[in-house]
C-alpha cells in the first residue's frame, strides 16, 4: 500500500518513518529543498510536556488586551478583515474558560508525553544526536504571573508531573548566569522535560528514512487532493512549474498552516490560522553569563534554549497577519527579555533572526485521525508544540492507517479528543477511513 505524506516538517517525516516501518511504500512531497525549513525551523527547541499547555487559557484574553499597546508584548494583533480571523478569535475566547483549559490541557500533556516516550526510544534505536539537553525553568517575574500560573500547577500536582517551585535565590543557583538585578519572584523546574535542534533531528531522520525506502520529492508543491474513480487518492504536484499527479491508497496532511486552504475544496474545514512566532539564535560569548539548559520567561512567553555553542531566544504570538514579515518590535522583545536575563552571554546585535507561522487551533490539541474523505489522514495543528509531539504524533497516524488494514492494535494511548471528530471532520459511519 502506498502512502503520500504531504509536508516536510518534523511532523511529516516523523510520519513517514512510522509508517515505512509499519511497512507501507511512502512518498513525502514538500515544497522546500530540504525538510524542515518552514515552522520545524526556528522554534525554541523544547521538548516540555510538562509545560504544554493551550494557548487558549484563564486570564489569557486580559493579558492580550493590557499588553497589546506595549512597547514589548508577549502578543501582537494585527487586525484585519480576514473573516476567518474573526471567527478563529470567537472560537478561541470560548476555550479560554477554566473547564475548557483543563480538557483541552490534559490531551496535549497526554499525547505530549506519549511523544516524548517515542523520541527517547527513537534517539537509543537510531543514536541520533541533536544537541539536546535536560530540564527546564520557568521564570516569574512578579506574583502576579504566579497567580496565573496556579491552574496550571494545579494539573502538575494531579497528574504526578516532577515538578519544583524554586524561589529566586534557587532559580539563581540552577541558572547561576542569570542576571541578579533583574526581578525574580520565583520559577518553575520541570527536572524531566528537555530540548533538542528540531531541524538537526528532522534532517538525520530524513536521511534514515531514505536508507528505509522512503523517497523524498522536494521542491514540488501539493496543488490539489481528489477522490479517484477506482477509490484512490490524486495529488497534482507542481514541481518548477510542471504539474503531475501522484496517485496513493492514502494521503496524510501534515502541511502545517498550508493544510487549511488544501483541505477546503475536498469540504474539509478546518479552523487553522497561522500565528507567526519569531526567534533569533546568538553565538555564545562568555560561558559564565550563558544559559546552561532551558528557559521560559513566563511575563513575555519568550523562551531561551542552549543548543551548543549557541543558544536561541523564541516567543511572541503574532495574530492577524498571513505575511511572514520580520518586524523589528517582535524582535526586540526576544531580545529585551534574553538581554535582561543574559546581558553578557552573546553579541545580540549579531543575532541570526527567523520568522515562522505555528499552525495553531483555537483550542490547542491537534487533529490526527482519519477524515471524511476515505483515505485522507490529517496530522496538523499542532501550534508552538510541534516539536514536542512530533515522534508521538507520527506513530499515532501510522498506527491508525495499519489498522484501518488489519494490522496491529491501533494507537497505544486514548485518542479521544485528538482526532478530526472533534471538529466534525471524522469518517462518517459506514464509511472506511
């Protein structure tokens, strides 16, 4: 049986390993030359399950709004006329509610924990190295941010996650770069979560799957996805402008904040909008000043990550905009908050700067399952936290098509809530998936 898996990204290729090794024929179509160029590339690198959480959550809304006109805001809105931001933003408000924050938590930490499992038993198979490293510190600047944080705490402590809160003098000790006049009410460490270069990961997996098989067409876009006569699934490629159609028994979307616009003409509509997210990585200069592991500033929701000889500064939601313009006041936030911590650590004028867009669901969980069109998988809208449920997330859709063929057991961890259902866009009874 072939499959087709429509993006390059971690969560492709982490899809299409899978699935060669549930012992499917895989062809992976990207548009880019190499894999992991688009949202895989720049990202903070945290591999947190602990920490993950939906962007829609309690207090959320007022924070946008005291922010909003600040010279430094964690969030920037670009209003528009885009009727689909609109709508993107009414559903969001909704899941900003206590009880909807909780559901919509607890599905990513489960898939993000299965994920990390998944990664950590790729990593001995496979002895891929990606400068990764352990722990992770979340910083408050003000009680303030504690308060908010305590729904959050409050899911560690039920659901037994290693966690620790430190007072400043702690944080301090465990980071002892940190600058000492900068305020401090307290952190966060989660002692078990980690990081990793996702794109130096996505590259070494790539290379592996080839070896396995899997043939990479790069540079070719993925124009159009059409139900066959004989029940196969057509997908027109553009390859430097000419256009073929690949057939396949079954096709897997993970073309991050593309999938929407490949989706709707099949009458899927899924409610994906891209929120840019920015980073810039600096070269480190003094080792005493710099960050030794993993950080989150929780004022600015800017994290900073050690990835060797260098570290990387990532954060700022951006809403409103589809251009993947670099603006300099998104920069200079990542760079006030990675100077008020590390003033010395790196020449920040010197900085390499990215822009990206996190395909992002009003609600937080991704959609990975079956659809409605027989034969079509979804595995997409995984936002800020596609690193860390990229291995979890390709297991789980390969898991789901083997089974759909009699093979295997199916998905190893609850997929309730985590499947195109959620949205209506599940396969219809009767129907094969």
């Amino acid at each position: 049986m072939h499959v087709i898996v429509i993006g390059a990204g971690v969560i492709g290729v982490c899809s299409a390993w899978y699935l060669r090794e549930a012992g499917f024929e895989v062809t992976v179509i990207d548009r880019r030359a190499t894999p992991a160029q688009e949202t895989s590339f720049g990202n903070a690198g945290v591999i947190a399950p602990g920490y993950v959480t939906p962007w829609a959550a309690p207090g959320m809304p007022a924070k946008v709004l005291r922010t909003l006109f600040a010279s430094a805001s964690p969030v920037v809105f670009r209003p528009s006329a885009d009727p689909a931001m609109w709508r993107w933003i009414a559903r969001w408000l909704r899941e900003c509610r206590l009880e909807r924050y909780r559901v919509n938590k607890l599905r990513m930490q489960r898939l993000a924990f299965y994920s990390r499992s998944c990664l950590h038993t790729l990593r001995e198979q496979l002895a891929i190295d990606y400068e990764q490293s352990q722990g992770y510190l979340q910083l408050f600047r003000t009680a303030r941010d504690l308060d908010m944080a305590q729904p959050a705490l409050a899911l560690l402590r039920e659901n037994a996650v290693p966690h620790r809160l430190l007072d400043a003098a702690e944080c301090r000790r465990l980071e002892p770069g940190l600058a000492p006049d900068t305020a401090l009410a307290g952190g966060l460490h989660l002692p078990e979560d980690e990081t990793g270069n996702c794109p130096m990961f996505t590259r070494r997996l790539r290379q592996l799957a080839q070896e396995r098989g899997v043939r990479f067409t790069m540079e070719a876009t993925a124009r159009r996805i059409r139900l066959e006569a004989d029940g196969k699934l057509g997908v027109a490629v553009d390859a430097r402008g000419t256009i073929d159609t690949l057939r396949a028994d079954r096709v897997v979307v993970a073309a991050g904040v593309d999938s929407a616009a490949l989706l709707r003409p099949l009458g899927l509509r899924v409610p994906l909008y891209p929120v840019k997210g920015y980073s810039a990585t600096v070269k480190v200069r003094d080792e005493l000043q710099a960050p030794l592991a993993a950080l989150m500033d929780e004022s600015y929701k800017v994290a900073i990550t050690r990835m060797g000889n260098r570290f990387r500064i990532a954060g700022t939601a951006e809403l409103g905009s589809r251009r993947l313009d670099l603006r300099r006041e998104a920069v200079g936030t990542l760079l006030k908050v990675a100077r008020d911590w590390f003033p010395g650590a790196g020449d920040y004028n010197d900085a390499t700067l990215w822009v990206g867009a996190r395909p992002m669901l009003p609600d937080g969980p991704p959609l990975i399952g079956a659809t409605s069109v027989p034969g079509l998988y979804l595995n997409l809208g995984h936002g800020s936290t596609g690193w860390a449920m990229a291995c979890g997330s390709g297991k789980l859709v390969a898991d789901q098509i083997a089974a759909a063929q009699g093979h295997g057991s199916g998905p190893e961890i609850d997929m309730e809530g985590l499947t195109p259902d959620r949205y209506g866009l599940g396969p219809r009874p009767g129907s094969r998936p």
